[in-house]
C-alpha cells in the first residue's frame, strides 16, 4: 500500500474470501463431511453476511 493514500489493506479481500468458503463448503460435502442439505439451507446466510460487509465497508470508507 502506498503512503498516503488512505484506502485499507483489506479492501479487495471480501470476494476472495467468500470465493474461498463457497469452495470449502462444496468440498467438504462433496466428500460426504456435510449433510447434502447445509449449503441449501445456510446460503441465504451468506447473502446476508455479504450485504452486511459491504454496508460496513461503504459506512467505513465514508468516514
């Protein structure tokens, strides 16, 4: 990061990160450790865990 330029390291890491779990979540069940019924179950959870990273995020930056 540059000097000055005020923007967070962690800026850019959000996507990956989520890209990351979706991938842990689908291997782990599709070697039999989750029930086939988590990720329909729980992914409505991780749109809300995104919509409220990114408010916090747009909140953060404003300041």
């Amino acid at each position: 990061m540059k000097e000055g330029c005020g923007r967070p390291r962690y800026r850019g890491l959000l996507a990956p990160l989520i890209l990351i779990l979706l991938g842990g979540v689908f291997l782990l069940q599709h070697a039999g450790l989750l029930p086939q019924a988590f990720a329909r179950q729980w992914w409505p959870l991780l749109l809300v865990v995104i919509g409220v990273a990114m408010l916090l995020r747009r909140s953060a930056l404003r300041r």
